[in-house]
C-alpha cells in the first residue's frame, strides 16, 4: 500500500431523487477532491436514499447504466475513485443493495451487500463476492452496514488483499453521540485483529418512512486507534492521510499482525450452515 488520502461523506440522501443526489454526489466530491481525497466513500443506499420495501422496485437501476456513467463523469472530472451506494436491478429482476467502485477510467466494479438484514432479505437478494477492488495505491474491501457485524467478511477481504476497509451505512435511530458509541464496539476490532485502516460513514437527515439518521464519519487506524471523526446530525466530511509504510511495519511485527499466525484447521465449524449443529470441543 502507497500513502492515500481517504474520505467518506456522511450524506443527506433526498429519497427517490436520484438527479438531485447525484449533483451533491458532485459537490461533496469537489469538495473531498480540494482536501487531497483520491478515494470517496459515500454512505449506503445514497444515490436514493434508504428503502426496503417494495417501492425501492421504482427507484433500482441497472448496473452499469446512466447512473454509473453519471459517477464516471465526477470521478473523471475530479480524478479520484467514488464509491456510492444504490439500488440495484439486474437483467433478471433481482435487487440488492450495491456499492458502485467508479474510477476516473469509468465503472470498475460493484459489490452487492452478503448480508442483508431480516427486513431488507425481502426484497433483496444476498451478493456472492468478497467485494476486494484494486486502486493504484491500494486494495481495498467493501461493506455495507450490517456486513460489518460479522468478522469472517473482514478476514477473508484481508486475506483477499484489503489494505482499507469501507465501510457504508444507512444505520437509523440513535443519536449522533449513541450511535458513535455503538459503532466503535466493533469497528475498531475489524481494523485492529486484521491490520488494517477502516472508513465509516453513514446517511444523515429523515427517510421515507419517517426514520432518523446520525451521521457518524469515522477513520480508524490499523491499531484499532480513531484517525479522524466527523459526528452530528447534519451532513460532513472526515478525511486522513493513510501511511502506507506504517501499515507495512505492523504487518511485519512479530505478533502484532494476527493473521499471520491463524489456525485455518481449527475453524471448519464456521463453515456449518446451520446453527443448531454446534461444533463439540474435543479435549
């Protein structure tokens, strides 16, 4: 990983506007591009804002389409590499919730969210990919709020090359303070058992049905160690400096960089699909 300057918006996204949104896309990027950012996280489901029921169906898009090619002319524009969640339909009709990768070259990828929650897995279906994608400085992994609940995604995008984990929700209720609290249960520990750097952020402002959102940007060292913070109800931007050869240093740490000294052989159990079969110690 070579040094990088990150960013990450918490949003206020203007439900099924996607014109409207798109042009803040632009102006939060122009802004993020004046403070150095090369790479821009925007916050899950900001292109529409967040929907899970079935009127999400009117506001879906196809991947790519005119609006991925709208990001592609910011991310030109600006030259850096935007990273915007949407609603996604594919030539079958199945939605998910997506993370568009757009580099100032055009669209690079997308990640589909593998876990929604209860609500949401009614009207979308579960991605498949890890979600690692290359930048020229570094690789990084892509989450989507609920994801980042479960460690063996974060593990296995660091073992898949992640030197930076995204991480983009639309997290409702709590306020900005509470909902910090709460991210930093388990934010902290994805960065620090993996040896990387974490970027949150989350939508700001009120949803369709009446939710509230906190915005809580967050940049985390590899140390599990809080970089930067933009926390409040009103939309704001958090950026940092990555150090690419501190990141090398940890990893090379004799016991600091926990991956290296895994047990694969011991962790069939987590592969178990159901829960009710639980794996018996042996002593």
């Amino acid at each position: 990983m070579q040094d990088i300057t990150v960013a990450a918006v918490n949003f206020r996204a203007e439900h099924a506007n996607l014109g409207a949104n798109l042009n803040r896309v632009g102006a939060w990027t122009a802004r993020a591009a004046r403070a150095g950012a090369e790479i821009i996280c925007f916050p899950e489901m900001a292109l529409c804002g967040y929907e899970r029921t079935e009127a999400v169906r009117a506001l879906s898009v196809p991947v790519p389409g005119p609006v991925t090619d709208h990001l592609a002319a910011i991310a030109a524009e600006f030259n850096v590499t935007l990273l915007a969640g949407l609603a996604e339909v594919d030539a079958q009709g199945q939605q998910f919730i997506s993370q568009a990768v757009v580099s100032p070259q055009g669209l690079a990828g997308v990640y589909r969210k593998t876990h929604p929650n209860l609500p949401e897995k009614k009207i979308f279906a579960s991605g498949r990919d890890l979600g690692v994608f290359k930048h020229p400085r570094c690789s990084f992994g892509l989450q989507l709020c609920y994801d980042a609940h479960f460690p063996e995604l974060s593990t296995l995008q660091a073992l898949a090359g992640a030197e930076i984990f995204f991480v983009a929700s639309a997290s409702p209720r709590d306020d900005p303070i509470i909902k910090k609290e709460r991210m930093l249960r388990y934010l902290p520990a994805r960065a620090y058992d993996n040896g990387c750097y974490l970027v949150a952020c989350n939508l700001v402002g009120r949803g369709s049905r009446g939710q509230t959102f906190a915005g809580v940007g967050l940049i985390i060292s590899p140390k599990g160690e809080v970089m930067a913070e933009a926390i409040g109800w009103e939309e704001g931007l958090v950026t940092a400096r990555l150090d690419g050869r501190e990141l090398e240093r940890l990893r090379r740490t004799k016991m600091g960089y926990f991956l290296a000294h895994r047990r694969p052989e011991l962790y069939a159990g987590l592969a178990q699909h159901n829960q009710s079969k639980r794996v018996r110690p042996k002593f």
